[in-house]
C-alpha cells in the first residue's frame, strides 16, 4: 500500500515566505488529512540501480509559529513510496529542471507527479502560448534584429522579455529601438519575447488558477506607482477581482487543453482582457493570496480534486 507521503522538490524552506507561498500553503493543507511532507532539493534527486530516490527530509509546517517548518529528520527516500509528487521549484527552466523531469519520468506511472513531468518538458511557458496569439497583443518570439526593429517601427512602445524566466527578472520596457541594448539581450537570452506594451497594466493584471482542467478564481496584482511589473515579488498588490466574460472564455479553453496535455494545475495572466502570454506550468504561485484575500481555499480544492 503507498504510504500517505506528498513529496515537494523545490527550493529549501528557508528561502520560501510563508505569508505568500503556494507550495507552503498546500503543504499545510494536506497535513491536515495526515499526510507526511518530504521535502528535496531538485540536486538531491538521483537514479540509483534503477530506483529514484532523493536525499532530503520529512518537515511540517506550522503558520502559527515565528519559524514556520520544523526539520522532524532526514531521510533518503525512494520515491516511488510516495502517494504524491509536487514539483515545485522556481525556473530558470535549464538543464538542471530538464534533468528532474526524465528522472522523475520513471515512476509517473507508480506515483501521482504534479505537474506531469513529460509534460513540464514539453510546455515552454511562454511559447506554448503562441498557440492563443489571437487572444494576445501582438507579440513575437525572435532573436532576429530586423524583425525586432520592424515590431518597433510598428508599435514604438514595446515589452522585452526573456523565453525562459520567472518572476519578472529581465523584463523591460523600450520607448525606442536601442540597438546596442537589444544585442545585449538577445546575446545573454537568445530567443526573445516582444510584446506591445498595454498602458492599463498600470490598474494590474489578473492572475487566473486552473485546476484540473477547470477555471477555478482569481486575484488582480496592481504594479507599484512608476512600475510596469505586476509581480508581487516586484512589488505589486494584490487585490480581488472578477473575471470578464471574454477572459473567462479564454481562460476555460487553455483550462481544458491543458488538462488534455496532462497539466493538473496552472496559472495565466491576462492584462487589459488579453492573455500576456505566461502560461506557469512549472511552480504556479497566488494560492495563498487568493486565500487571505477571499477566504477561498483552492488548496482544499487542489486535493479534493486529486481525491486525497
């Protein structure tokens, strides 16, 4: 029989804030059902005469505490003892995550992995996207100078962003086409993602929550006053909203194609009522947000839809 064991690889406790962490918040949901966390970092998985195991340690976490998680003791686990898998680290999505996906490839079969391994592979966040680019603003995905400067010549205010990023790191916004600037960028990021600027971010941005293949809520994150960036970790926001009856349509289709590409749980943007192209597959955040904003606990829902 699997042992009631949810298994998280993400970034070490420490560096987490629990005030505003998903992972934290589904962790301490499940607790409540008796479940055991074990905890690793992604650099402590390992195949191992064809078992996958990972050195790590089983914690439990507590809000009501100043120090919220408690080490209870180290263990190296084989993995397909788990009833659960959540990876949850943050991108950068390089060789590294690349690695953890075909290791956990495995077991799939043996344990729930959330999101689906393969399918975190094959999902690039921000390219997946071009899929809806009817729903988008004009956007291109390029490391060509001349079809960025024509995107300019047409739209003079423009987004740059890098393909494979996170948490609004490296993101700008260009008034004018700088050329040295952008050679620089497209040498550090190759592909790159251009986007024409929506002026209303400035009121925020809705962050939608699917869980298997369902629309489930939403928060809105307001950028700081002088900012574009509606990431909290940027200082945004968060308030609550509603969704539109256009992103709500938009926002159900991407649920249930992505149910069908075997993604459990995700998160898009929208801006101005068009998806910003970000689609997180990998560590989707705002559970906890939603949460104290609302009182709705989407964590509950998370493993009532799981059945656990």
């Amino acid at each position: 029989m699997t042992n009631k064991i949810v298994a998280i690889q993400g970034n070490h406790p420490s560096k987490l804030n629990p005030k505003t962490d998903t992972s934290v918040f589904l962790a301490n949901e499940i607790q409540k059902k008796k479940y055991k966390i074990f905890y690793y970092d992604p650099k402590d998985l390992s195949l191992v005469k064809s078992k996958v195991v990972a050195k790590g340690f089983f914690i439990k976490f507590n809000y009501n505490k100043k120090k919220f998680f408690k080490i209870l003791s180290k263990k190296r686990l084989e993995l397909d003892k788990c009833k659960f898998i959540l990876v949850r680290q943050d991108p950068p999505f390089n060789l590294e995550y690349i690695s953890t996906t075909y290791i956990l490839d495995l077991i799939k079969n043996k344990v729930k992995i959330l999101n689906n391994p393969s399918s975190i592979r094959n999902i690039s966040e921000k390219l997946y996207s071009a899929k809806y680019q009817k729903y988008m603003p004009s956007t291109i995905f390029t490391q060509n100078i001349d079809e960025i400067r024509n995107f300019f010549k047409a739209h003079k205010k423009v987004i740059l962003k890098p393909t494979h990023s996170f948490s609004g790191n490296d993101i700008y916004l260009l008034k004018r086409f700088d050329l040295k600037f952008i050679l620089r960028f497209i040498k550090k990021h190759d592909h790159i993602v251009c986007q024409k600027y929506l002026p209303n971010i400035s009121k925020g941005d809705k962050r939608v929550f699917l869980i298997n293949g369902k629309v489930m809520g939403a928060i809105s994150r307001v950028p700081k006053k002088g900012s574009f960036l509606s990431n909290m970790s940027k200082g945004a926001k968060p308030t609550t909203v509603k969704l539109t009856i256009k992103e709500r349509k938009v926002s159900k289709i991407i649920a249930k194609d992505l149910k069908k590409e075997k993604i459990f749980f995700a998160g898009i943007d929208f801006i101005d009522q068009k998806l910003n192209g970000d689609i997180n597959v990998t560590s989707p955040t705002g559970l906890k947000t939603l949460y104290d904003l609302s009182k709705i606990n989407l964590a509950k829902t998370f493993w009532k839809e799981l059945k656990a």
